[in-house]
C-alpha cells in the first residue's frame, strides 16, 4: 500500500505542475475555478489515498475508489462555481428584429484518422489488461472494474463536437449533455485561424490544455479556429470549416459597437 503512494505521489506533484502553469491565464483574468476544482480534487483524492494506507486498510478498493470519487468532486466543483463576467466590450442589445439565436455559421469537429487509431488501440490493450488481470487472479475484479470506467473516457477522444455561431455566442458542444463550451460575443476580442497540432501541442487528442494557458476541442492536426477572449485566454477547435466559421465571428465583431479587427489567417 504505501508504494501505491510513492507511486502517485509524483504524478500528483507534476499533474498539479502542469494545472498551475495550464491555468494561469484563467488566474491573469481573474478566473479561478480550474484552480480551484483541481485543488479540491488533487486534495481529495490524495486523502482518499493516504487515510486508508495510515489505517492500514487491507481493502486496496477503498483508497483507489477514493481517489476516482475525489477526482470527481474536483470536477463537480469547477461546474458549478459561478463563471466569472470577462468580457471585451459590454453587452449591447441586438438591432431590432435580429434573432440572437439564429445560427449564422457552423461546423463540426470531428477526429482524424490518427485519433481514431489511438482511441481503438487504447480501447484493445485496455480490454486485454483487464481480462489479463482478473484471469491472473479474480480477487482483482475490483482492479478491473476501475479500468473499465477509466475506459469510459476513451470515446471522448473520438466524440464529433458542434460548433455554431450567433449574433450573441459561439458554442462547441457534443450530444453529451455537460460536454459544452459557451463564450458570448462580448467575451471574444478576436477569432482567427492557425495550423495545430494535437499532439506535439496538446500532448493528446480531445479536449485538452497546454501549458500556454490554450484550451479546447483538438482532434486532428489541421487547421483549427482560435477565439482570442478577454483576459488574454484563447480556446482552440480544430475544424475544416475553421475560415468561415472565424469570418462569420469577426463579421458579427465588427458589427458592434466597438467592433474588432478581422480574422488573421
């Protein structure tokens, strides 16, 4: 049990680390809920660990099924903590008879064919491991039903996400309910488009963050639309409609009443 501890422990350290440099622009804004959720989390789940192992609690289900619950408390906490009010310009009411809900550009990202190939390799080994496992020795059912909700998470590496454009927001969304991201025009300085590349900046596929403080939709490397918001923050969709969809942005920028400069390709 404590080496379970040695083990994690370093991995906490970096994770945290790498949290901490992921969201200072979030912190520069004045927008600590990622560091806050984490820090909830983090906490919780080195708790979950380390109380069982001073206990010394035989059942090693315990302190992991801890720590899973303690990563999702850190979750829970970041959604519903208040969003903070950043915007760019103030909120000004649409002309008369303009429809705010009216999609006025939209595309959709979808991974590519290196995501895939990632995600259905995870997807194998992952099922292996865990026949392998409770083969070697069926007292570890419990070793292999933490890896099959972990497994859960691989199809979000291939999950198509929406992205749609109105005269008041721009939103990326999946068909899973809280799998959305919502950023109101007067949010957003700027929108343009740039070449990404998900591993080599993300370290991954789906949504990720990197350590200059980018977040967002990564699923093949491409073109990718960028909203520039306030606070010096920027979230990251790749997509094949990337141009109009930033043209369509800067088109409803521009058209307020500090209007902002143009996409730049």
């Amino acid at each position: 049990m404590w080496l379970a501890l040695i083990l994690v422990a370093p991995g906490l350290l970096v994770t945290a680390l790498a949290v901490y440099f992921a969201t200072a622009p979030d912190r520069a804004a004045g927008d600590w809920r990622a560091t806050i959720g984490f820090t909830v989390g983090a906490l919780s789940a080195a708790a979950a660990l380390a109380i069982p192992i001073a206990l010394n609690v035989e059942n090693a289900a315990i302190p992991i099924g801890g720590m899973l619950a303690g990563i999702a408390l850190g979750f829970v906490v970041f959604r519903l903590l208040p969003r903070p009010d950043l915007r760019v310009r103030p909120e000004t009411p649409l002309p008369a008879g303009t429809d705010g809900t009216r999609v006025i550009a939209s595309g959709t990202a979808r991974p590519g064919r290196t995501a895939i190939i990632v995600g259905w390799v995870s997807g194998i080994a992952l099922a292996i491991s865990i026949v392998a496992l409770v083969l070697a020795d069926p007292s570890l059912w419990w070793a292999g039903a933490l890896l099959a909700l972990t497994g859960l998470a691989l199809p979000l590496i291939m999950q198509p996400w929406a992205v749609t454009v109105t005269p008041e927001r721009v939103r990326t969304a999946t068909a899973i309910p809280f799998l959305s991201f919502t950023h109101s025009m007067s949010e957003i300085a700027s929108a343009s488009v740039r070449r990404v590349d998900p591993f080599g900046e993300f370290c991954g596929w789906g949504y990720r963050a990197n350590l200059d403080g980018e977040r967002g939709v990564v699923l093949f490397k491409g073109d990718a639309l960028v909203l520039h918001l306030a606070g010096d923050r920027r979230f990251v969709v790749t997509t094949q409609e990337a141009a109009p969809l930033a043209d369509a942005i800067a088109s409803v920028l521009d058209s307020s009443p500090s209007g902002q400069a143009s996409p730049q390709n």
